[in-house]
C-alpha cells in the first residue's frame, strides 16, 4: 500500500468547502502528508524498535503524556526505559489536522498495546486496545511529539483505516480566515476552555457541545467509540458527563497547558476535568486534551476532544 493516497475533490466537496481558497487547500495537503508520514514512521519504530526508544527519539522538551493529570514525558521514559523497552505500540491514523502554518499536526487513530512484562503466572501481558491522539510541532524543520494521549476502550478496534485529507477539508470550511484569527493568543484559548466549563455546567455536557463545537466535532471517551458529527458528538458527551454533573456538584475545569499554532487558527488545550465527591454522588476525574479551531463566526470551536482516566 502506499503512503499516501492520491486526493481528489468532488464537486460536492468543493461547493461545501466554497470559502476554503485552493491555495490554503494545496498547502495544508502539504503539510498533511509531511505529519501523516512522520507519525507512521512512528507508529513504525514503536512496533519494531521497541516503545522506550521510538519515543525517546521523538519526545520535545516540555512534552507531555497523561497519568493523573498531565506529566513530564521525557522523564518518564527516562526513568522506566527498562520496564517500557519491549512495549510494542502499533497505530493507524483515521484523521489528521494540521495549521495552516505547518507547525502544528494533529493525528488521531485506533492503536493496540501490548506490553513486555508477563503476568502473575507467567502467561503474556495482555493487550488493550483504544484510540491514540498525538500533537506534534514544527520547529526549525524537525518535528517532535509534545502531546500524547490514549482512550482506552474495551475489546479490539479495527486497523484497516487511513486518514482521508477531505476530512480535514471539512473543518478548514468551519475555520475562520487567516485575517480574522492573526490576534489570537493562548490566553483567549484558556479562557475558552474555561468558557467551556461553565456551559457544560450551566447546560450540560450535550448542550455545551452544540454551543461550543464544530459542526464537525469529534469527541473520544473513555469505553466509547468516537462519535464524529454535532448531533452524535453532542449525545455522547452528554451521555458521558450530564449523569456525572449537577448543579450541586459542578464540574472543574483545571487548564494546565497547550499550544497555539503561528496561524493562530488551530491549538490545542490540556488539563484535568473533576467533579468531587458530595453527598451521595461519585466524584470522578479525568484528562483532557481538547482541539479547537477559531471559527467564521469568530469564536474558538471544539474541534476534537479526548477524555482519559
């Protein structure tokens, strides 16, 4: 198979996509392909050389993965590179975005997991099974891995997929234009997600989507399958927190990071999400790691989000 597929544009694509100019078009492919290759060439190391070394070679300074809240990847995978070096982590990527800077590439896919250390009586570690998101940056031609997240899912996902770029398409027709997002800052992105915050408080997990997503918002919850579109985005963030927050127990947004792209139309946040124990009802916490893009109507939009234990 090769690495790229060839991309056309139907008609239907491209009268839906009207505001999408050919020239931002033609770049990001660009820039699609070049994160597209980069992340299989990882996916490909991690199966063959081992987990430790495929992403030592690739962690940034600042990098993160997630545990209890956001932590220090470099670190620790310096410190576990024996009890990590014969994981073997294998991924297909089902969707990919990327800023119109070329800096910043988002990669999202179904993954398998299987881990070196035997079991209690000897038998192989068992794998899992789940949905990997990986954010990677662009600087001074070299790309490096800053953010890294998995949602773990029951049961055996799928690996016959490939990213299809007119996906990608889809949300740049939802992105404001490049004059319209030249002011954006990372203060105005952490501020949305506080924003965000609230309306899941205010109207619920299901509303806050609708208000604050794109129409082609994907979200990926723990022991759910993605759900990609408004209405089932919407219902399945719904079915996920509304059970979970009330307006006695309200849910905390806990911003703890991101990045902004130099476009400044695409970024993403992390954090922790949490809602405590009171009364008769179950705390719970979880980790987010949350796209958005600056819509055309001039506000960030949800465009991805991850949730993880």
């Amino acid at each position: 198979m090769s690495l790229f597929r060839t991309v056309s544009f139907s008609l239907p694509i491209l009268l839906a996509t009207a505001g999408v100019v050919a020239q931002d078009i033609s770049n990001t492919f660009e820039y699609w392909q070049e994160v597209a290759q980069v992340d299989r060439e990882f996916s490909r190391a991690a199966t063959e050389q081992g987990r430790t070394e495929a992403y030592l070679d690739v962690l940034g300074e600042g990098s993160v993965l997630f545990r209890d809240g956001p932590v220090d990847a470099r670190a620790l995978y310096q410190r576990n590179q024996t009890l990590y070096s014969l994981d073997q982590l294998y991924w297909r990527d089902h969707f990919i975005d990327v800023s119109r800077a070329g800096d910043l590439g988002i990669v999202v896919g179904p993954n398998v997991f299987t881990p070196s250390q035997l079991g209690p009586n000897g038998e192989v570690g068992q794998q899992s099974s789940g949905y990997l998101v990986n954010a990677w940056h662009k600087t001074n031609d070299q790309w490096t891995l800053m953010a890294d997240m998995v949602v773990t899912l029951p049961g055996f996902l799928s690996m016959d997929v490939e990213a299809d770029f007119q996906d990608t398409v889809a949300v740049m027709a939802e992105t404001a234009h490049e004059g319209m997002a030249a002011n954006n800052t990372m203060e105005s992105l952490a501020e949305a997600d506080n924003t965000l915050g609230l309306s899941i408080n205010f109207r619920g997990g299901q509303r806050a989507i609708g208000r604050f997503g794109l129409n082609n918002v994907r979200v990926y919850l723990p022991a759910m399958g993605p759900a990609v579109g408004m209405e089932a985005a919407g219902a399945a963030y719904g079915r996920y927190l509304d059970s979970r927050v009330t307006t006695s127990n309200p849910i905390e947004v806990n911003h703890m990071g991101g990045y902004l792209a130099q476009s400044k139309e695409l970024g993403y946040t992390y954090g922790t999400m949490s809602v405590a124990n009171q009364g008769s009802g179950s705390g719970f916490r979880v980790n987010y790691l949350r796209v958005w893009r600056f819509s055309a109507v001039g506000e960030w939009k949800v465009a991805m989000e991850f949730l993880s234990y």
